[in-house]
C-alpha cells in the first residue's frame, strides 16, 4: 500500500476514534445534574496581573443540597513555574464565610505538568474548602480570587472556571 494511502487511513481512524470518544463523553456529561455554578475567566494574552481579581457572584436555590465547589486552572506549557498560590475568599452579606491560600501543584518534581491536556494547554482541578457544603436561601455570596505569585503580571495562565455541583445523593 502507498505511503500517502496508509496515511489518509491513519487520520481517517484518528478522526473515529476522536469522535467515539466525544460522543461517549457528551454521553456522560448528559447524565449528570447542571452544574449550580460555571464560570469562566479568561485572562488577555494569557497574562494575569498581579492586581486583577477574579469575581464569582452567586445566589444559591436550594438550601436543603450540599454543593461541591471546585475551580480549574488552564496554562500553557510555557508557564514559568511549577505552582501557583492563590488567595481566595468567600463572602456573604454576613462577612467572610471561608478564606483561604492554596498552592496549586502544577507540575511535579521532575518538571512533568500534572492534570489533563493535549499539546500545550493543561488543566488542573483543585477543590475549593475541604468537602461539600449547604449554603444559607435569600443570601448572595461572592467568591474572590487573586493569585499570590511575585510577578506583578503572572504569564501562562489562560484561565480559570469556577465549578459548582449538586452532591449526589
């Protein structure tokens, strides 16, 4: 078989299997319940300014459902280092409910980027709290994030989703 025939094949099997795997994931997403919160905040030019703030508003529905909050960090391979520190907070009306500063690991010792991701984009999940929680009905909370690096403009971070979703019973 000729070189350029046994590789219109290979492509042709990539692009199968490429789409089984994306319908079989549409599949599983399909099954679970909506995220409570999905926020995206992208950075322009993948830069991150040491005095730019990430803001999630919410107003929760149902008291009665613990929430499992998460957040995810995209970066390029470029990115400098193999961490980032973040100092994020919880208000209500009612003051601060949660605060906290969390190293996030994105690379381990040997330099090798953890989480998931093809090329150079990687993703990162780090859980936000220590578990799920019940938020108070008629309250409006307000999650802020800022990194804690010591770039005053952090490059490498494309951005951050802030995830909240209903714990199965």
């Amino acid at each position: 078989m000729p070189f350029l025939a046994q590789k219109h094949m290979k492509t042709a099997e990539n692009r199968l299997v490429l789409g089984l795997f994306s319908l079989f994931f549409l599949f599983l997403q399909s099954c679970s319940a909506p995220p409570v919160l999905d926020e995206l905040n992208t950075f322009e030019n993948n830069r991150w300014h040491m005095d730019s703030t990430i803001t999630v508003e919410w107003a929760p529905q149902d008291a009665e459902t613990p929430v499992f909050m998460g957040m995810y960090v995209r970066h390029l391979s470029d990115y400098p280092y193999n961490n980032l520190y973040l100092f994020r907070t919880i208000r209500s009306s009612q003051g601060v409910e949660y605060s906290d500063t969390v190293n996030i690991a994105l690379a381990d010792d040997l330099g090798r980027w953890n989480g998931t991701g093809m090329s150079t984009l990687k993703t990162v999940f780090a859980p936000i709290g220590g578990g799920a929680v019940r938020f108070r009905d008629n309250e409006r909370y307000t999650l802020t994030m800022v990194h804690g690096m010591r770039d005053t403009v952090l490059t490498g971070i494309q951005d951050i989703i802030v995830k909240f979703e209903q714990v199965e019973d």
